[in-house]
C-alpha cells in the first residue's frame, strides 16, 4: 500500500513537472499516446506468445474502433499544435 501511495505521488509530481514546461494539452497527449503504447504492446505480445493471460488478442469489431479512437484524438492534437 505504501509503494502504491509513493507512485501516485510520484506520478503527481511529474505531471506537474510536465505541465509547467509545456502544456496541459500536450501532457494530456502523452497520456493517451501512453495509453496506446500499452495496448499495442498488449498486441504485440499476445501474438508472439500466444498466451491471452499476457497479451489482447485482435477483436472484430471493438480494436478497429480503439483504433480509429486513438487516430482521432491523434489528428486533433496535430490540428491543435498546427494552428495554435
């Protein structure tokens, strides 16, 4: 409980960390870009091991939609940094 209570607080402080230097919205980017890299790697190993206890396997329809999800969000971040 101790150690979950340290990462909380950890991850607190580097979020505001990355919030002064930057920006809100470009934090938030990370996150989600973050959240993307832990379902590709779901992928990834799901298909070299096999096993669905370590990874997520492709599912028709719903990974079409995390994906068009995530190239949504991505093209929104890209028209907010192009034109702001």
């Amino acid at each position: 409980m101790i150690a979950l209570t340290c990462l909380i607080t950890v991850t607190g402080i580097f979020n505001i960390a990355a919030t002064n230097v930057t920006s809100s919205m470009t934090r938030n980017v990370w996150k989600n870009f973050r959240t993307v890299l832990v379902w590709g790697l779901g992928l990834i190993i799901y298909y070299v091991t096999g096993n669905v206890e370590l990874g997520e396997k492709w599912r028709l329809p719903n990974s079409f939609f995390v994906l068009v999800g995530f190239l949504i969000m991505l093209y929104g971040a890209y028209l907010y940094y192009r034109f702001v």
